[in-house]
C-alpha cells in the first residue's frame, strides 16, 4: 500500500460518497491507524470516526465509520458497522488499490465515471540475461510507483520500472 497523511483541511474536490462498506473501527484502526476524527456529529444518524487520507500520487480519501446500527444503540468498536468511502477519484479500481484491505461487499452509489479496465500500468523487470517480464498490473500509475518501490528496496541485480499497459 502507498503511504498516506492525514488530509489538512479543507478538502479541495466535492464531497460525494462513492460508496458503503462494513468494516469494524477496529479493523480500521488497525489498518490505518487513529482517526483523524473521533465521535463526530453525523447531523442526525449518530456518531461516527473519520479517517481522512491524503496519498503522495493526490488521491485524497475520507472513511466515515459510522457507530449507531440500525435499532439506534452504539456498536461495539469490533463489531462490523457502515463505513462510507469519499474520494478524489471516481475510479473505484484506483481507490481500492489504495487501501490496506480488500473492499468486501462494497455497496457503490452512482459512479460518475466507469471504473477504468483493470491493469493500465504494469511493473517490469528486466533480469541478469536480458529477458523482460511483467511482474504484476496495477489500474493506477501511484499505486504501480509503490509497489515498484517495494521491488527496488529488495536490492536485487534485476532492474524494475513501471510502463503504461496498451
């Protein structure tokens, strides 16, 4: 996963779900660390938690973990609760390539764009003889430049770059 900060506010891009997911505070601690935001007022549905990511490619993010279920009570922090996503990027591919966990039954609100074909940009190498192979394909060119990050730090002979995938 590429990393991120926590987004300085304000947002400079509209505020429009993507999407809902269930995912427990729990996880999402574990994944990402503390919320920026602990106990915000939803202005009716209850409280939630906010994460709010900014990736060095510009992807910006907000994870709004909601706490109410459905009966009004709070949920547990372990248990699973509505985690509303936000994101510069309509690209659903994109944005989940970004996050540190699989989006399981991710509920998406109308997209504003199609998702884009999976695999636009690939990693290469190249190996001692010469020969060139593709290593893996990633839907956006930041989340192809951390894993060619990874790849480098491995200090291996092999040269890696990232190409665009035709």
């Amino acid at each position: 996963m590429e990393t991120w900060e926590p987004i300085v506010p304000p947002v400079s891009w509209p505020r429009a779900s993507l999407g809902s997911f269930r995912q427990s505070r729990l996880q999402l601690r574990a994944s990402l660390g503390p919320a920026q935001e602990v106990d915000a007022d939803t202005n009716g549905v209850g409280l939630m938690d906010v994460w709010a990511l900014h990736f060095s490619c510009g992807l910006e993010m907000i994870l709004l973990a909601f706490k109410t279920k459905q009966d009004g009570s709070e949920g547990a922090e372990e248990e699973p609760s509505w985690v509303e996503l936000q994101a510069s990027s309509t690209d659903i591919e994109v944005v989940a390539e970004h996050l540190p966990f699989p989006l399981m039954d991710l509920i998406l609100y109308e997209p504003n764009e199609p998702p884009s074909p999976l695999g636009r940009w690939a990693v290469m190498r190249q190996d001692d003889n010469g020969h060139v192979f593709e290593v893996r394909r990633y839907a956006s060119s930041c989340t192809a430049r951390a894993a060619l990050s990874t790849f480098e730090a491995l200090h291996h002979k092999q040269t890696y770059w990232v190409a665009p995938v035709d």
